[in-house]
C-alpha cells in the first residue's frame, strides 16, 4: 500500500509517482492493493509530497531466513547494484555544490551519461534474484546494503562467532564510487560505510552450493559474483575487507 501526501495535489506528478509504484509491482509480483492521497495545505510547502509504502509477505515457518544458520565456511555471493540506491545523498548533494558540477553535463568518470542520469538510476529491485538464488531453499540468509554500506549491513545477516571476510583482491570498485571517494576526500573505510561501493545484496550459501546458486542469479538476469566466506570471529570485527588497507 502506498500513501502519498501533498499541499495541493498535482495530479500530473501523482500520475507519475503510482506509475512508478505500480511498475516496481509488477517487477516484484506484488499487488497494489490500496493507499491513501492526502491533501494538508500548510503543512507541506507548494511543489512538494511526502511519499511512504510498505509491503507485507508470507512464508512457512520451515522455509524462513534465519542468520543462526550461517555457518564457518559458508560463502558469501554478491549482487551488482544500479548506483547510489538511495544511500549517500546528502554527501553527494554537498560534492556537488562543493565542486559547481552542472549535473545535465557528461560525467567525467562515465562519458557516455550525464551526472544526473548516473545519480538518480532507480534501485535494482532483488526479488526475482532471491527467488532463482532460493528456489531448491538453499539460501541461509540474505543482507541488502543500504545506509551503512558493507560496514553496519551484513552483521545483521549472520551470529555474533563469525566474521565475513570480504575478498576485494580481484574487485574493482566501479568508477562512481572512486570518483566519489576523490571528490569528498574521504577515507575508503568512510566510503564503504556510507555507500554500497557496487554491491547491491549478499546472499549467503554452503560452499558446495555456490556455483549452482551464481548461476541460477545470473540466468535470471542479474550480475552475481563470489565476494568472500565466513570466518570464525576476528578481533571482534563483523567484517574485514581482505586486499583493502583503511
């Protein structure tokens, strides 16, 4: 369901914005069933809405997640983000102003799309990745990186004995996330924590079922990729980026 609220409703953009809500729908096989649209003038100011939703779904008890099973050993995949995914806005606002960069020009990191394009590219919507990945239930847990970046997202996933060791040996941080981290001049560990440097979901599995599991993700039209394993429990760390010096 979804609920939008507005001073004066502007029924173009309301058009727009349940267009956007239903076509996230269809990508996830959910239903749209109701929502409310409220008009509070005075309270929001002219050209301006509030936007909230929320979903509900249903699971038998035997076939749900739980981080308790993840085990030493088990590997970690990794699924490519579209961009930012709606994380990191404020810093990108403020490189922005920092920098006077005209965001309708061509990015100097990518050529062939304008910093606009780049920045608002929608979020890849990861249901019918899990689905593939899940559909002989051999998933024990899944993160989605959001605000707090591969740093305060995966220690969510998994018990407090392990330690997902990240392999960033043979990754290459795509060349958003590093012009980023050179336009704010901040540290790689603050660019990991903030963003999600290129990786959208982690979904972890047994090691034997890693191969069957990529592909399965890639054949439904997703680039997936192994990015680490878990360890038993470092220095109190919930994660470490093996290859990256912070």
């Amino acid at each position: 369901m979804d609920y939008y609220a507005t001073g004066k409703l502007d029924r173009q953009v309301a058009i727009k914005v349940i267009q956007g809500i239903a076509q996230g729908c269809k990508e996830s096989g959910c239903a749209l069933i109701g929502g409310e649209t409220a008009e509070m003038p005075g309270h929001y100011e002219k050209n301006s809405f509030d936007l909230a939703g929320f979903c509900v779904g249903a699971v038998e008890r035997k076939n749900l997640l739980d981080g308790e099973k993840v085990e030493k050993d088990d590997c970690v995949i990794a699924i490519s983000s579209s961009g930012l995914h709606s994380n990191g806005y404020s810093l990108v606002r403020k490189i922005i102003e920092t920098h006077s960069i005209d965001i309708f020009q061509k990015a100097e990191f990518d050529e062939t799309k304008t910093y606009s394009e780049i920045f608002m590219q929608p979020t890849i919507l990861y249901t019918n990745a899990f689905l593939a990945a899940n559909k002989s239930n051999k998933v024990k847990s899944v993160c989605h990186i959001t605000g707090g970046g591969l740093i305060e997202n995966p220690p969510r996933s998994f018990n407090n004995k392990l330690t997902l060791n990240f392999d960033m040996n043979k990754y290459k941080l795509p060349s958003l996330f590093q012009w980023l981290k050179e336009k704010a001049n901040i540290s790689l560990y603050e660019l990991v924590k903030t963003f999600n440097c290129g990786i959208g979901l982690l979904v972890f599995v047994d090691k034997k079922d890693v191969n069957d599991v990529i592909n399965d993700i890639k054949n439904s039209g997703y680039q997936a990729f192994l990015i680490g394993s878990m360890v038993e429990n470092r220095h109190n760390k919930k994660v470490i980026f093996d290859g990256w010096n912070f």
